[in-house]
C-alpha cells in the first residue's frame, strides 16, 4: 500500500543504465514488491513507491543487493506534488520511466449503510484517483518516447461483487473502466494499458483480513473452492506484469488478465 509523503529514503545501484525505467506504486511489500524484484531481474530499473519508507527502502536495497537498478522513495499516490517530485527525482537518476504499475491500494470492510462518504472518498481517492495522478505525471514520457507500458492491478472482486466491500470494489472496477479508456486513446502514441485484476492471492493483506474474520471460514475453505487448489503467489501477478510490460506485449492492449486460478472466468 503507498500514500503519505515526506522525506524519501533511497536505495539506489551502481550499474550500467538499464533500457527500461518502471515505476512501481506500492511496491515495498505483497504483491507490488514481487513485481519490484521480477522487473529489476527482468532488467529494468525500478522505483520503489511506498508510503511506507522504511518498506520502500529495504525493497531497494534488496533489489541493489542482487546487482539491479533501483530507488526507494516515500510517495503518498493522492498528493500529485510528490508524485512529479518523485517522477523527476526517477528521470534523473535512471532517466525517463516508460513502465508504470499502478499497485497501490487500500481496501475496507464495511456494511454498506456504514460506508461514511469519508470512507467512500478515502478509497476511491486512493485506488482510483490515485493511478490516474501517476498516469498524468508519468503518461508524457511515454508519449516523448512513443512507447509505454501501464499494467492496473484492480480486483477479482470488480468482477464479482463482494459483500461489505461496495467502496472497495466501485474502485476497482473504476479501474478497470479507466484501463479500457486510456487504452484506446493512448494507443495511438505507443502506449499500452493493461490491468490484472488478482483474485484470492496470499499477502499481507489477506492474511490480515483473515485475522479480523473478513474471509468467512478461512483461507483454506477458499483454497478448497479454487480450481487449482492453491492460493495466489504475489509471484504470479509479478509473471503476468512481466509479461505484459515487454517489447512482445505490444499488441495486447485496454485488456483485463484475469489471474485468480480458475475463480473467476
């Protein structure tokens, strides 16, 4: 999860310029930090944003470790100043980032005639507003470079519905209505806009949902009623990110990659 500005803890390596520059939001734990460390393995320089510095910086540094390009810095998704602050804080360390993953996100569990709309603004403000914020800061490079890659992590749930989660859920399937938009009409410059919508993968998050009794009977009912019997990986999100943001994915654009093992299809 990434929001709060400040500061900025870094990590950074000393390697020969990387072809490619990702930005990673949210990326110092769960998921967004397997896709931090497969695209720094798959070559690319990675910033690290995370509203969590100390998150951020230990996902850098571990990346600058194994010999890849990579930056930690604090950046809240919902203050636009920070963002271009860290944007150009990117540029000139690694230059121009052409790959963007939108992961950052916070979710909620409430009845719906409890859902205040400060809760309602929070979330959508975060997990909606929050990516096009990165999208506008980041979306010219892009355009000076004609080409980009943006990867949208949504929600299984946008497709699905979820009890006790209608603010959580409008946000994601905002998201990907915002993927299939910007998709076509960034098209034409070069830019690809993709979104994977997770389902039932095992993170922080999640096992933090189970704590606080949000999954019904548990983790393991929910394992027994997917398709192939096992949880998600961060790392399978991180395979399917890879994917789509390389040179072979050009083709592929304004679509929705479901990888949730069967549940949802």
């Amino acid at each position: 999860m990434s929001e709060s500005g400040g500061p900025a803890p870094q990590a950074e390596a000393a390697v020969a310029s990387p072809e490619r520059v990702a930005i990673v939001t949210g990326g110092g734990s769960g998921i967004g930090l397997a896709i931090s460390e497969r695209l720094a393995a798959d070559g690319l320089a990675v910033a690290v944003f995370d509203r969590d510095g100390e998150a951020a910086e230990a996902a850098a540094a571990k990346i600058v470790a194994s010999g890849r390009a990579a930056a930690g810095l604090v950046v809240d998704v919902t203050d636009r100043r920070r963002i271009g602050e860290a944007v150009a804080d990117v540029s000139g360390r690694f230059g121009p980032p052409t790959v963007l993953v939108n992961n950052a996100g916070i979710e909620g569990f409430d009845p719906f005639l409890e859902i205040t709309p400060e809760k309602w603004g929070r979330i959508l403000e975060v997990n909606l507003t929050g990516a096009f914020n990165c999208c506008q800061a980041v979306v010219p490079s892009m355009m000076a470079t004609a080409w980009g890659r943006i990867v949208n992590i949504s929600s299984s749930s946008a497709q699905s519905g979820q009890p006790l989660m209608t603010h959580y859920v409008a946000s994601k399937a905002g998201l990907i209505g915002f993927t299939k938009a910007l998709a076509l009409e960034l098209g034409p410059s070069g830019v690809t806009v993709n979104t994977i919508p997770p389902g039932f993968i095992e993170t922080p998050m999640l096992k933090a949902a189970e704590r606080q009794g949000q999954l019904g009977p548990g983790i393991d009912y929910h394992i027994r009623r997917t398709p192939v019997r096992r949880a998600g990986r961060p790392e399978d999100i991180a395979a399917t990110c890879s994917f789509l943001v390389s040179e072979e994915a050009g083709y592929i654009t304004g679509q929705v990659f479901g990888v949730n093992g069967g549940r949802n299809t």
